[in-house]
C-alpha cells in the first residue's frame, strides 16, 4: 500500500490519531516477555510474539515501486485519520 510518509512510528502515528479525536495521547508499549504472559491467557496475543521483529527496528514502507505500477498516490495520512475518525463518529453503533 502506498504511504506518504515512511518513516513515521507508531507512537508518532498513535499520537495523530489522540491529536485529531481531541484527547491527551496514552501510548505504551509491550515487550516481548508481557506478551508471553499475556498470551497464556489470550491466545490471539499469543500470536503477536511471531511478529514483534517489525517493532525491534525501524520498518520503513517505500510505495515508490507501486505508485509508479499503478499510478497511485497515498492519501496523506493527516487526512486518512481524519476522514476515519469522522466515519467512526458518524457510526457510533458500529463496533471493531
């Protein structure tokens, strides 16, 4: 999928989202001995542990490839959150 910005982490990103609902940010992190604990009790967390490389180092998403495949342009992601955050309002009885 293209992205408009690569290098943004997921507390950068989280902290968009807090920013555009209007509250203070709350972020934490997991490591990988809580998610071991965790998952003996919730097997789908269980399942996170297979994926934690992608939070060990930086994972950079480089859309050049498929924007000139395809000839599309990510949507930048100030205005993704917006627009998600505005159909979640509009929705409030649909749940995740």
């Amino acid at each position: 999928m293209p992205s408009d910005r690569p290098q943004i982490t997921q507390r950068q990103f989280g902290e968009l989202i807090f920013q555009e609902v209007g509250l203070p940010p709350k972020i934490s992190g997991v490591g990988k001995l809580m998610l071991s604990i965790i998952g003996i009790f919730v097997p789908p967390v269980r399942e996170a542990g297979e994926i934690m490389y992608e939070f060990e180092k930086p994972f950079v998403v480089d859309s050049s490839r498929f924007e000139r495949a395809f000839g599309v342009v990510a949507t930048p992601i100030e205005e993704a959150i917006k627009a998600t955050v505005a159909w979640y309002r509009q929705h409030p009885a649909v749940k995740a």
